[in-house]
C-alpha cells in the first residue's frame, strides 16, 4: 500500500496497484489495442448482475454527492433512455476527470456502454468541457465498434453549470442552470453520473466483487481519484486506496510543511493534517477528490476569502439568498482578513443563513467551505484581529480561474 | 408530511408570504422568506393554501414528503 509507482509521462500516479491509471506509466493514452492489452475485453453484465455488482462493492458517485450507483440503475426502469457522463469538471482543482478522459477514454467508454447495455439505454453522452478530452473520447468512440450509441458533447466550463440536472438541462437546449423544481433524472430515463464513477464500473466488471474488494475498506472498497495540488513537491492526480491515512498521501506527494488541508474541492472542507485521518467517508469526506495542502509560507485566511468571493462569483443569481448571500459572506471573511472583529459572528450568521436555501447545492457547499475554514483557522483569525494581518502574503495556493 | 418549500428560482422576495404567515416565516436580510421547520397539518390548511395561491411570485409550496 505505500509502493508509489513512479510514472514518468504525466502527473498521475498511484499509491498501490493502479486500477483506473493502469498502463498509464507506459502510455501517454491508452489507445484501444493499448487499453484491452492492459484491462482486458469487457465482460457484459445483464441489469440484475451489474445492479448485484455494484451493491456489493458499495460503488457511490465519484462527482462529489456520492450517490449509491446500484440505486441510480434501479431507478433507471423507462426504456431507450440516455446515460450521460459528466465530465464537465467543473470543479477548479480537480483534472482527474480529464485525465481519465484524455489518458483512458475506453475505460470510461467502457463503464457507460456497459451501464447502457444493462438497462437498455440508447444514446451515452459524454458531456465535456475540455477541447483535449472531447478530442480524445471523439478519437476512442471511433476506434471501436460497440460505441455507435455513444456521442460527445461540449458544454460550459461554469461552476454552477457541471451540477447534474443543470448539465442535462442544458444538453435538453436549456439553460445550464439547475432547475427550480426537484428533478429525478432518473424518472426521465437519464442516469446521469461522474466520468470517474464509468470508469469504477468498468473496473468492476472485470475484476468481479471479491476482487474489487481486495483494496479499500470494508465500506467503501477499492481505490478512487484525488487530484492533489497545493504546497506539494508532486502535485497531479493519484490513484489511492479507500481508507488511505492522510499521512501517507501527503508524504508521497511530498508535502513539507502542511499546515491545513482543503479536501473535497471548493464545496468540501477545512481540516487540520493529522496523518493518522483516513481518506474515506468515515475520516475525511473526499466529495470531488481534490486534495489541496497549504503551508506556512501564504495566508491561510487570505485564501480562504479568495476562495470565497470566486464561489460568491458562481452563483447563477437565481436564487435569492446565493445571489445575495454569498457575496455578504465573501465580504465578511475579506473584512475579517483585514482584521475587523466584527466579520466573524456576521460570517457565521451569513453562512448559516445561506445554507440549504437554493436550487442546488452551491450556497450550502460555499457554506459549508467557509464554516470549516472559519473553525480551523482560529488561530490564524485571532492574529488577524490583534494584528490586522499575519504578514504573509496570499500565494493563491487555492487556485481559482481567473 | 407536508411542509411548505419555496421555488427559489422563482421566488422574488416580494414578501408577502411573511405578511400572512407571520409565525411559520420571516425575511432574511434580503428579503427572502426564511421558513420555520414546521409541519403543515391539516387544521392549518385554509392559511397555508391562501398564502401560496397568492404569492406573486408562484414560488411559494406545499410539498409532501
């Protein structure tokens, strides 16, 4: 479990066997010769066998809300209907969905079509943000022959935009916000998941329960995808057992002095870097597999509230308390990096006030990023106050897109 | 059980659903309604149905769950 596997092409690597970036120390993409030499043809599976499947190997969503995959199938019962991948990856830290996308298509292709075949879909969209990886997933449908039912589609890079319904509302002609009502994908005969969840399946169905199991924890089995980045000598995207202790991954990614650990992505949240935390459900909540490491040489708080105004800058404004609220918040965590006592109970008061109150799950993500943030970095605030400042500067460690 | 939900995508902060329901919602900073975690029995129906039919917004509902 702690043999890291150097790989000299790209930044993507792994910690163990590598499951879902197998052969990608060797190729750069894995074309379909190179892809069935490394994982092998894809067994089909009837909808009552995947279904079994993936209950047993306890498979969730690998996007962020971490859905029971087996109940999206069950759910899926009208005929003809679409899977859609969503490879959008809109979250700004991560690119293992691109690099699945662009290094291993056909494990992706293979994860959709074998999900279509089980409950009888008839189109598989892969939706798209990245022009290399709708090239390269265009490329690998045409190198195979059971991908007649499979498209690719481009859509928008936007936060907001690569949440599931707005995404298949936007692929239905719409626009590429969530809807106001609540929707059930599924009851349209959209099973709709993360790019990385197909890819899970297709490793599944080949290795079988017993096997998938052979790694990860009890409850949740098998590996998963985090993209590191941050204050590490080796950030890029690693393949990691479930259960993982925060320890080892910071160590091998060469984290010298972490201070505090963003996990989850710009919807998850603020933890201390205790290495004995494990990266699962139980430890620490992995949602869109970004792992992002801050350490003494930028201003913790100041990143926080970069971060901040970027999310407050995301939201579509059609909800009032996101288009009003997280811009109040961003201004009180600003002001509190600034030094103003004040901002910290007006911050808190605004976090709780956003969250829950919206369409989708941006404003209680962004609160729950700031919540976290704000209860770790105590310390950090307390200096802010006596000092207006801690006298480093903001690295932008946390990037956001300009 | 039924409780009362709110379109947020629709909903403009007009207020009036706050006017009438003074004990089950209040306005945020904003204006926007902030919903007391209340059930809507059935003795509350008459109140409760008069307040989403006239919201101006239509964003104003009873869902069941």
């Amino acid at each position: 479990m702690t043999a890291v596997l150097p790989a000299p092409t790209a930044r993507a690597w792994a910690i163990g066997a590598p499951r879902l970036l197998a052969g990608l120390d060797r190729h750069a993409t894995l074309d379909h010769t190179a892809h069935l030499a490394v994982h092998g043809p894809l067994p089909h599976l009837d909808r009552a066998r995947l279904t079994a499947l993936l209950d047993d190997i306890a498979l969730t969503g690998r996007g962020g809300a971490g859905f029971p995959f087996a109940a999206k199938l069950r759910a899926t019962t009208r005929e003809h209907g679409t899977v859609v991948v969503n490879g959008s990856e809109s979250e700004p830290a991560s690119f293992k969905d691109r690099t699945l996308l662009r290094r291993a298509p056909h494990l992706v292709l293979d994860g959709a079509l074998a999900v279509a075949a089980a409950i009888g879909a008839r189109r598989v969209t892969v939706a798209v943000h990245d022009p290399a990886a709708a090239a390269a997933v265009t490329q690998a449908i045409r190198q195979r022959r059971d991908a007649a039912r499979a498209g690719v589609e481009r859509v928008d890079g936007g936060f907001v935009a690569g949440e599931a319904r707005a995404l298949v509302r936007r692929l239905g002609g719409g626009p590429a916000m969530p809807p106001g009502r609540r929707v059930h994908l599924t009851e349209r005969g959209v099973l709709a998941s993360n790019a990385e969840t197909f890819a899970q399946v297709a490793v599944a169905t080949r290795l079988g329960a017993r096997r998938f199991r052979d790694t990860g924890t009890h409850a949740e089995p098998g590996t998963t995808l985090l993209t590191i980045g941050g204050a590490v000598s080796r950030p890029g995207v690693v393949e990691i057992p479930l259960g993982t202790p925060l320890g080892i991954v910071l160590a091998a990614a060469g984290a010298a002095d972490p201070q505090a650990i963003v996990a989850g992505g710009y919807h998850g949240s603020w933890h201390a870097p205790l290495p004995q935390l494990r990266l699962a459900r139980d430890g620490i909540t992995l949602g869109a597999g970004v792992l992002l490491v801050l350490d003494g040489s930028t201003c913790a708080l100041g990143e926080l509230a970069r971060v901040t105004a970027w999310l407050a800058a995301q939201s579509t404004r059609q909800c009032g308390p996101c288009q009003f609220g997280l811009p109040a918040l961003a201004r009180d965590v600003a002001a509190l990096a600034a030094g103003a006592a004040a901002a910290l109970p007006a911050a808190q008061r605004h976090a709780h006030l956003v969250d829950g109150r919206g369409t989708c799950h941006h404003p209680d993500g962004a609160a729950q990023f700031v919540t976290s943030g704000l209860q770790l970095l105590q310390s950090e605030i307390d200096r802010h106050l006596a000092h207006g400042g801690c006298g480093r500067p903001v690295r932008g460690l946390l990037e956001v897109p300009s | 059980m039924k409780s009362l939900d709110v379109d947020w995508t629709r909903c403009d902060g007009h207020g009036l659903c706050a006017e009438l329901l003074p004990d089950r919602i209040t306005r945020d900073d904003w204006g926007f309604p902030v919903i007391a975690p209340i059930a809507v029995a059935d003795e509350d129906n008459t109140s409760v149905r008069r307040a989403v039919a006239l919201c101006p917004a239509l964003a104003l509902r009873i869902t069941t769950r």
